[in-house]
C-alpha cells in the first residue's frame, strides 16, 4: 500500500497509524452504527484479525462510542460465569436493553470442544435479535487478545448495544486486564470444597465492583459469604462497598438483584464522576500498550530475525540477557 | 550516577543498561556462588526490586547459572499448591538435592494474611539449611514480576540450588507465564465439585509437562483421572507423554512418584536436545520483553507525562487510540 509518506522504513502499517479506509470499510461501519447484526458479525471478525484493517474500521467507530455499560464477568474456572450470564442476558432483555456478549475462552481448540458444553444454553439466546454472543479464542503473545476483546466492545458500543458482557477469567490472561475492558466488574465465586475463597487466592479482590456467590441452589454459599463479608470489613469503609449478591443460574435467584447491583453501580460511577476517571485511565493505558506493541514491532523489523537470534545465542553462551537487550537497543536506536 | 558516556537523555540507566557493578555487588555475588544463605536473602531482595542494581547483579551470577532444574508449579487456587510443594521439597531433600522455593503471591498485602495458612508448613522446612523459601509479592504492572522471578530462579541456581521450584497461579499472571521461567511444568488439579477439570477451563493444558491429581486422600480424583485421560489419548502419541500421579499432601501419597516424574522429565529434555531448545526459547522471549520493557521506558522517558496526558484526552475525545499512539510514536521516533 502507500508507503511514500513515511520516513520509517520496515513497518510502515504500524509506524503510520490507521490507514485511511476503504470504501468497504466506510461502508461497513455506517451498517454497524446502525445496528444491523450481520455487518456486527463481520466487524467482530475483523477486529479480531487485530491488524491493519481492524484499526481502519475502529477509527470510524470509535467516535461513535462510550455509550454501552461495560460489565466484566470474572472469576476462576468452574465458578459457572457462562450460565450465570445467560440468565443475567435474559433479565436485561426483560428491561429492554441490548446486549451484546464477548466470551474470551481460554481453551484451547484442542481441548475446548468438550469444555464448552456450558455455553450452549447461552447461545440459545442468539435466536433473540437483540442479543448478540462472540467468543474470542485466545491467540499467540503480543496483545492481540487484548487489542481484539478492546475493539470486539467498541464494535458492539456502536452498534447501539445497551450492555456490553466481556466473560474472561481475570486478571492477567494472556495480557487482558478486565479492568481495561469493563467499568463494573462483577466477580463470581462458588462454594468450594475447601475454606478457600478462590476468587481471592486468584487476585481478584482488588477489582471487584459486585460479588456473585454463584451456585447458590448448592445450599453451601453461607460460608463464601461470610468470608466475603468478614474480608470486606476488615478492610473498612470505602467509596464503594462491593455488593455481595447470593445467585443461581439453575434457579434464577439472586438474577434481578445482580443487574440492579450492576445498575446501581453504573450511577454511583456516574454520579462520583468516577466513570470518566476510570475511561481515563483506561484510555491511558491503552495508550501504553499501544505505544509499547508498535514500539517492539517496528525494532524487530529493523533489527531483523538474524540480530534477535545471534543476542539469544549470546544468552545462552552466557552474556546476561540485560547487556544484551541494551546492546540491540543501542544498535538500532542510537 | 555516572552519565556522561550515553547519548540519550531521560532514562540513561535504561538506555545504557547493566551499570558496572560497584565493589559491594561484586562482593554480594561472590557470597551467593559460595552458597552462603544471608547473601542468597540479600540478593533476592535486591532482585525483587528489578531495577538497575539488580541488574548489575544478574550480570555478575547469570554466567553461573544454568546448572538448576527449574521445576513451575501451577493450578488454580485452592488446589493445595503449596502443601504439595512442601511435601516435595522434603522428598528431594531425602534425595540429597538443595531446594529454593519462589512463591508468586498472587493475592496482595491487603487480603494476603488470612490466605496465607497454608504457606506454614512450607515455612517449617525453613530450619533445613538445604532449603530456601521466598514469596514474592504482585507488584504492578510493566513486567517487574516476571523480571523478579525470573531473576530469583537464577540467584538460587548460581547459588547451587539443585532444584529451584516457581509456584504460580499459572499462565498469564501479571505478565508471568510460567514457561518463562520453568523447564518442567507440574500442573495441579484437585477434584472439584462439578465434572470440570479446572487446569483445563484455565489454559494449563498445553503447558503440562506432568499432572498431579492432588487430595487423593479425600478419595475422589478417579473422576479427574480419567478426564485427564481421556483427553490426552483423544490427542494421540506425542513427544512426550505428560504422565498423571495421584497425590496427597496430607499423607504422602504419590510425592516419590512424582519427585520421579519430574527427574524423568528432565532427562528426556536433556535427552531429547529439548532442554537447549526450550532454553533458547525462554532466551528470545525474555530478550523481546526486555528491549519492550526498555523501549516503552525510554519513549515515556521523552514524550512526558504532559503528553501522554494530551494524548489521552484526545482518546477521550473521540480520536482513536490507534491514531494517537501512532502520532506520539511519530513525534519522538521520527
């Protein structure tokens, strides 16, 4: 493509930023803002291809969005995320709002197919047209979950969609944050055979907004509770103190109560003027792994596969990973 | 400190990597390799604050290192990694092998004390000479983490450690995978509640060298064996054939064997020539997160908190991210 306006020679797409768009992609993005489900269908592709087109299209969107409330589905495996979200899914339908669903599945294709029996009940929902369920497979290093799940709610956000779901199993997976994608973060944990308060142990205290103890029909949850709420006073009182709401996606308990948490959630932040905070330093920090991501692409495509290789066989052969990296760098950045 | 000799202003430790060691690291350093313990707990506090001096120190050891076996272990929470750890680590010591633990907490200062129970009995092999214990705490983002485990495994290494354990709460934690910094993954289940193999829901499959059916004293782990074996055959033949032992911290069950699995593991990578390759591996990864780690560090060094700052309310504005991480990268890069 056009590569005449650049001084950077080596990775021209991603030193020069979005390219301007094809009339197929102007065309594409004027269906999304619409609404129209097949033209969302083939956008969720496109930003999950995270390359050169998916930017294009993501730059006419991105005005378009910040209207959806992003929640976050969160929580160790075998918690029932998925189940939980079907029923949360139906219940905003109940109130007339849209909903789209990004399940970021961290199985693999090799293994997923016998795992992913729970999520049949919440494609049953796909036959309502106000409903809207894409999983995100988990891909190679570099970002580019991250970037895709980023985008895959942009793309539902200006679709017009009321409610944007991102199921994924917490911090840090392959380099998705959910606190860089959602603005209320329910977690969910279920009784488990032990003490153990899984969500805890996972790390997930921190970005809790709402507590689901999940699994409530188990007749078990009163413990999870209890530790909860011990936990939660010890810590004292805080700006927000995270509802901890008993559920059942078997039964339905607990459902209405959970999107009311969310909804009260979603006013405090507006009201605390603590949702353009939090869109602040979530755009913040995508800036910094935007910045981070194209910095490395565009050293490897000068430094060349040839360099990385001979400063990997300098490690092996002894040289501290450290000097090496500085002496690359150094090299090629002067 | 010295600055002079860079060309690059902002973030000259970054840009000018390893400082020369002072006479005090080069003293630190010289203790560690003669195995002296006071000196082992000073250098991995110095590791775990991954910044310049820590380097200096690595660049010192890391010619010798490379001797340890580099056993991760890894599950989800409240599979008894710890208790498991403990009763291995008894079991090499029977073998006549030096031992370091690196626990990566995932749970923060604020809600680590009460979890921390069953890290006691690991803490009672503290008065064997031949064993050396260190949690490192989550710190924020940006790599530090990796960086300080990593670093860790490669005190104890240079230290004579026979064999240096990492557990985690397994891929994608803050930036760890446990495949930067293990040769040997044991990956740890426990049976559950329901029927699902939680390793599996948490993307462990690919990464297990050897799996630990763990609480095989509570009797019920056939369930989770033969899920686990079921879907390894359904994958056929490979290279290697990750072996299932059922273990039990609370009697001892199994901890022999798998001591055994481990060994047996390693000498097929030695065997196999896969122990340089996956070397080689971790090498080029490492290095690529180092020259991104350093890059991101020296552009933010120049661009300035006032314009990222800029940048970011032009997100919020409506501009996409792409477009400004693209012009920063621009302005600085040239």
């Amino acid at each position: 493509m056009d590569s005449a306006s650049g001084g950077t020679v080596g990775a021209p797409d991603e030193a020069r930023g979005t390219d301007p768009a094809d009339s197929r992609t102007v065309e594409l993005a004027a269906r999304v803002e619409k609404g129209d489900r097949r033209a969302v269908a083939r956008a969720l592709s496109v930003v999950e291809r995270a390359d050169t087109s998916s930017r294009a299209l993501i730059a006419l969107l991105f005005p378009r969005t910040g209207r959806a409330h992003l929640v976050g589905v969160t929580g160790v495996g075998g918690v029932g995320k998925s189940s939980l979200i079907a029923r949360l899914v139906t219940e905003w339908r109940r109130r007339g709002k849209r909903v789209g669903v990004v399940a970021v599945d961290p199985t693999s294709a090799a293994t997923g197919g016998a795992l992913l029996g729970d999520r049949i009940r919440m494609e049953e929902l796909l036959a309502d047209p106000g409903v809207f369920v894409r999983s995100m497979a988990t891909r190679g290093a570099g970002g580019g979950l991250a970037r895709a799940t980023i985008d895959a709610t942009r793309v539902f956000d200006a679709a017009g969609y009321d409610v944007v779901v991102v199921e994924t199993i917490g911090v840090g997976q392959d380099q998705l944050d959910v606190g860089q994608v959602a603005e209320t973060i329910v977690v969910v944990e279920a009784p488990n055979l032990g003490d153990d308060v899984q969500a805890l142990k996972a790390g997930l205290r921190e970005i809790a907004d709402v507590y689901a103890v999940n699994k409530a029909d188990t007749g078990s949850t009163d413990r999870t509770v209890a530790t909860l709420r011990a936990m939660l006073a010890l810590e004292g009182d805080r700006d927000w103190n995270p509802p901890i709401v008993k559920t059942s996606a078997a039964t339905g308990e607990g459902i209405a109560e959970l999107a009311d948490a969310a909804e009260v959630h979603l006013a405090w932040l507006a009201r605390s003027r603590r949702r353009a905070a939090r869109r602040r330093e979530r755009a913040r920090a995508e800036l910094r792994r935007l910045l981070q991501e194209q910095l490395l692409r565009d050293l490897l495509g000068r430094v060349g596969d040839p360099d990385l290789t001979a400063a990997t066989t300098a490690v092996l052969g002894g040289t501290d990973p450290y000097r090496c990296a500085s002496e690359l760098l150094r090299r090629y950045h002067g």
